[in-house]
C-alpha cells in the first residue's frame, strides 16, 4: 500500500499542492489525472523522492522497490537488449560474482538466487518487452546512439518494466509509443503483479488499465472507483451537487441579508438580526464552476474550394534517391477526415510531409488545388516557440499587415485573451504551448489541417474540447495519433502506412486493433456497453453534422451579403435624397417622390432580409452547438 498523508509543495512561491492525503490500495492500478499544471509531474517526482516536499510524508512497506523514468533517455554504445538486462541490478550483480566467484558455498548460494529470481529466463523475456515496444531483433541489438530520443525513451520504458518494482511509476507512458506499442503496453499493465501509480491524458489508456482514478485539482487529491467513464459520471454527479448546494446556499444568503435589513432598526427584532449577521459572515461561499480558457479552441472555417484538394497518382516520397513509400494513391476532398495508421518508422510522418508540400514527389503525380492553404502542426513547432517572447509577439509576426483587433481575436479564439497574450511562452504550460502552435498555423484560415500528435501536451478535457472543435470546422483533416479516442471521434477515413506504401484501411479503429492483435479484423471488439458502435454512429453524426453546418453556414452568408446590398442601396438612396449633386447616376434623375417610394419598397425588403438572416444565424449557431 502506497500513503500520502498531508503532502504540501510550493514552487517558485505558489504551492502546488496543499496538503493532499490519499491511501492507495495494494496492488492497484491507478491513474493520477487533472488539469494541465495541476502538479501531477510534480507529485510523482516527490513519491519518486526526487523532489522534496515542503510537508507530509510519503508511507510505503519496508524493503518496497519504486521504479521511475529518469528524466533524460540512456544512450552510449550498449544496445536496448544490454541496457534492458543491465536495469535488473540484482540479476546483474549475481551473474557477474558466478564467473569470477571461487567459494564453492558462496557460488551455490549465488545459483540458488539466480535460479529464485528466474534469472534464466531473463534474456527472453527483455527481448519480449522490447518486441512490444517496436524493436525487431535487429533493432535490439544496435547501439543506442543510433536512435533517436523518442526510441531511446522507449529503451528507459522497456528497462523500468524488466526490472518488476513493487511500485511502478509512469508519468505519460504512451508520450513516444504508437497505437501499436500502446496496445501492447495496456496488456502488459493490466497483468503487472504489483502498485501501478501513472499518469495519463488518455481515456481508453486509462479506461483499459486502471482500476482506480486519483484526481489531482486544487491542490487536493480525491481517490474514485474504476476506470476514466466511472470517474467521468461521478464527478459530474459531484459537480451537479455542488451547483445544487451552491444555489441553496445563495437563497439561503439572500433570506438572511434580506431579514437582517428589515429587521436591524427594530428594537425589538435588533438580537435576531445580528445573530443572522453572524451567520451570514460565517457562511462561506461555494465555488462556481470556472469557464477555463485552457478548453478553447475554434478554428476559422475556410472558404470553399471544389474537389478534390490533393490526387495522388502512383506517387514516391522519400529522401535524398531512396523512397521511404511508393505506389501512393490517395484522394483528399474538402470534407475528409482521415486517421494515418502504422508503426513509428513506417512513414506516417513522411506523408504528413508530402500532403503539405513540405516534400516533393520523387516519382509519379501530385495534384494540389491553387488556391489551398495548409496548416501542419508537429511537436517541433511547439518546442521551437521563442520561449521569450509573448503569443502576441509571435501571432503579430505571422500576421503581418494584419490589424491589432484581428492579431487578438485570431488569439481568443485559442483562449490567449487579456494578460494571457503578454504572458512568455516560457511561462505557458506544455498544453498552452501547443494550443498557441495550433493557432499559429490556422491564423489564415487553412483548407486542410494535418495534425502529427496534436495531443501529446493535451490533458483530458482539453483533449475532448480539441474532438468538438475539430468536429464543427468545416476544413480537411488528417490526423498522426496514438488516442484512439481522437482517432474514433474525428476521423471518417482510415489509410494504414505500411510495407512501404499508404492504403485505405477497410474498418473502425476497433477492426483495426483487432487486425493489429491478430484477431479477426471483420469482427469488432465487444467494448463494455456497446462502446464501438456507439462511437461508430458518433462519427456518422458528426459527418453529418459538418454537412449540416457547411449549408447553413452557405445560407446564413448569402443572407447577410443581400442584407449588406440592400443596406447599400439605401445609403445610396439616402444620399440622393439629402445631397442630388453627389447621387449615383441612375438615381439622379429620379423624383423625390421616386425616391422616398423605393426607399420605402427597400425598408420592407431590408426587414425581410435581417429575419431571413437573424433565422439563418440562430439555426447555425444551433447546429455549431
């Protein structure tokens, strides 16, 4: 059993956390979520004990093992298979002493610990987890300064899960994993025999793994019950019980402030009245629920363009002479929202480079709408921010010639509003970081949006904020993610890259986990109350909805247009009226009496025009909702 009793960190003069207690049961599984900036990095790094805490103490059974991530990746000249065998020190130490030991007992006793630990076993099972991991053989065995960073972490990941801790802690696990590792990894936790403590934004990670949610907000910790769904349903049920209370609390304000006005000038009344001004004073106000300007994102829609956006014609991509995929065929039109599926390595990537011309075709054809505009978001955009400067100082740069009103109103929309524009980037969190990076590459308004792991910084209200405003633009969408939330609720397209080219993948996320599982892909997973077709039929009605969106959105603009044209004419008319010598030509030669009649003719249209127009805002801001 893990206990945290009464922890209390400040940093940088503001406390973190405040006096947080919490009993985890033994062998858990549990998922420590909240907000970005919450501090949940920060308490896993004090139960770590790299991280002292200003008050309370962290409890744990005598002689327990903790396993943490350092937080820089292994490198050098020993590969992921020795750096893996290396992290069980025990294992290690002992076949190191049985080649050089020459005491007959001590060697028997170095045996029969070796044989207890299962130490035998141990090369099969490193080369098992790194398999999971995306390693082949191949990669097992090359040094580790041939990775890069992200498959280094993988090799830290892989180690700390070889070396079986009592209490394991992992802080964003899937961060460098694909779909596929994720997939893995969720099997291997859900049988791990010890405490299990992660963090995590991921809500089928979480739903798949953890027994039990550990909530970090306002500096306090609160222990529910099952996996992220259950958790979801029972905050909202707190959440509608603090509104209630909230609201009896306020009525309950009112009667007494109320009583204590009418009643203090009455002597006879006067005692009553002060003992209800006491209890006034001691009533302490419920907190509303706060509107976060972390869960804004809204995307300018673009204008119209016909299909298709981009043809791809036995396309090749790669770099220097070598294609990394060849044979691509692939059509994106205005509406398409498509999932890029495959391993890491496999070119995801690399065709994210091609659809935003970032690389040409080294063979066949590619063909690009003129006038569309593309916005490519990676996690490079969001570490290279000037860390400096302010979000108002980046948006004014990319949005040159634009006016100060349009530079912040391109901010709002991604909740950069007031002192959060002047704020430094090197003061955002992570999450603010990549909202300020999606908002950046959308300033002009783009036809088509491809996201590389746009969540990787997102926790999981963000994350869901992302999905609805996704959801209601109007663009093209391709998406690179390991959420397979995200992926389920955005995406209508599926193209798998793999073995060297790019195909439609013929099913749901769940046919294509079941395909990556070695099941039968034409037989979904039966998720626990119907969750796949349920999400199923949510995508249906998204699509749905963004047709339904576009065509309103075509009539509330035609609306407004013979509104402004109307409203033109009767300026013009106006202007004939009061000043004949400056009247455009085909109304200077009419009457006054002609005049005042077509204006009046114009009034009865203008009128029809602004309840035509009133009705085609209200019914799309109905179907935006």
């Amino acid at each position: 059993m893990l206990n945290l009793s009464g922890i209390t960190v400040r940093l940088g003069g503001r406390t973190i956390i405040d006096d947080a207690s919490a009993n985890l049961p033994p062998r858990g599984r549990i998922g420590l979520i909240g907000r970005n900036g919450a501090g949940k990095s920060t308490l896993v790094r004090v139960i770590a004990g790299m991280l002292e805490a200003d008050g309370g103490d962290v409890a744990m059974p005598r002689g327990s093992r903790l396993g943490y991530i350092a937080q820089e990746a292994p490198g050098g000249d020993a590969t992921p298979f020795e750096t893996v065998l290396a992290a069980d020190v025990e294992r290690a130490a002992l076949m190191t002493e049985s080649e050089s030991c020459e005491d007959p007992h001590r060697l028997a006793e170095v045996h029969e610990r070796l044989i207890a630990i299962d130490a035998h076993s141990a090369p099969s099972r490193a080369a098992r987890i790194l398999v999971g991991l995306g390693f082949d053989e191949a990669a097992q065995h090359q040094p580790l300064e041939s990775f890069s960073g992200g498959w280094r972490m993988r090799v830290a990941l892989a180690a700390l899960l070889f070396s079986q801790p009592d209490v394991l802690l992992l802080d964003e696990p899937s961060n460098h994993l694909d779909l596929e590792a994720v997939l893995w990894l969720e099997d291997f936790l859900r049988s791990y025999p010890a405490t299990i403590l992660l963090v995590s934004h991921e809500r089928d990670f979480l739903n798949n793994v953890v027994d039990h949610i550990l909530h970090l907000t306002g500096g306090k910790l609160t222990l529910y019950p099952g996996g992220y769904d259950a958790f979801e349903r029972q905050r909202a049920e707190r959440q509608a019980q603090i509104a209630s209370a909230r609201e009896r609390q306020q009525a309950e304000r009112a009667r007494l402030q109320d009583y204590v006005a009418r009643n203090s000038a009455r002597a006879s009344t006067a005692k009553q009245a002060q003992s209800r001004a006491k209890a006034l004073a001691k009533l302490q106000p419920i907190a509303e629920m706060i509107d976060d300007p972390s869960l804004s994102f809204a995307f300018p829609d673009p204008d119209e363009l016909r299909p298709p956006l981009i043809t791809l014609d036995l396309a090749s991509v790669g770099y220097g002479e070598k294609p990394v995929l060849s044979r691509l065929n692939l059509r994106l039109d205005p509406d398409d929202r498509i999932a890029l599926l495959g391993r890491n390595g496999n070119g995801k990537t690399t065709l994210a480079r091609l659809l935003a011309a970032q690389l040409a075709p080294m063979e066949g054809a590619m063909n690009a709408s003129a006038k569309m505009r593309v916005g490519y978001f990676t996690q490079y955009q969001v570490e290279e921010l000037d860390r400096s400067e302010t979000p108002l100082q980046h948006m004014t740069v990319q949005m040159k010639g634009a006016t100060p009103a349009a530079v912040r109103a391109q901010l709002g929309r991604f909740g950069f509003a007031g002192p959060k524009a002047t704020t430094e980037v090197g003061k955002l969190s992570g999450g603010e970081r990549a909202r300020l990076a999606l908002a950046l590459i959308t300033r002009d308004a783009p036809h088509m949006l491809i996201l590389d792991e746009p969540t990787n910084h997102l926790d999981v209200d963000a994350r869901e904020a992302l999905i609805q405003a996704l959801n209601a633009w109007t663009g093209a969408v391709v998406i690179v993610s390991h959420d397979r939330h995200m992926l389920e609720m955005t995406a209508d397209r599926l193209v798998l890259v793999d073995s060297g080219t790019a195909k439609e993948f013929d099913g749901s996320i769940d046919d294509y986990i079941a395909f990556v599982l070695a099941k039968d892909p034409a037989a979904p997973r039966k998720d626990e109350g119907g969750k796949s077709g349920n999400k199923k039929d949510q995508r249906k009605a998204n699509a749905e909805a963004r047709e339904k969106y576009k065509e309103q959105q075509k009539q509330a603009r035609k609306a407004e247009a013979e509104l402004e044209r109307l409203t033109a004419e009767r300026s013009a008319i106006d202007q004939a009226m009061f000043d004949p010598a400056k009247a455009a030509a085909g109304l200077a030669k009419l009457t006054m009496t002609e005049l005042m009649k077509r204006r009046a003719e114009l009034e009865t249209r203008i009128e029809q025009a602004e309840a035509t127009w009133l009705e085609a805002s209200e019914a799309l801001e109905a179907v935006a909702a």
